[in-house]
C-alpha cells in the first residue's frame, strides 16, 4: 500500500508555498525504536507531584 505526501509551509498571512511536490511513499510496516517519545520526565508522571 502506498500513500502520498506534500510538504509545504503557511506564512502568517495564509499563503501556502510548496516545499516538496506530492510524492508517493511506502509506510513502515513497524516504526523503528527512534521514532518513539521518550518517557515523560515531569514530575506528575514521575510519581513526585501531590
């Protein structure tokens, strides 16, 4: 299965610019271990915040 994707970027006005034309693109079957988050650190997820 493919899908496509276009990159652009919008100023503070609205204007679209294109930075990359559409482009068909594979998925990952799996995302690597990089792609993940980290572990939250703040203090709440910790197990610190009352």
């Amino acid at each position: 299965m493919t899908m496509t994707i276009k990159v652009y970027e919008v100023d503070h006005q609205g204007r679209a610019q294109v930075l990359r034309p559409e482009t068909e693109v594979t998925p990952l079957g799996e995302p690597e271990y990089s792609h993940e988050f980290p572990a939250c650190q703040c203090p709440l997820c910790m197990g610190g915040a009352s």
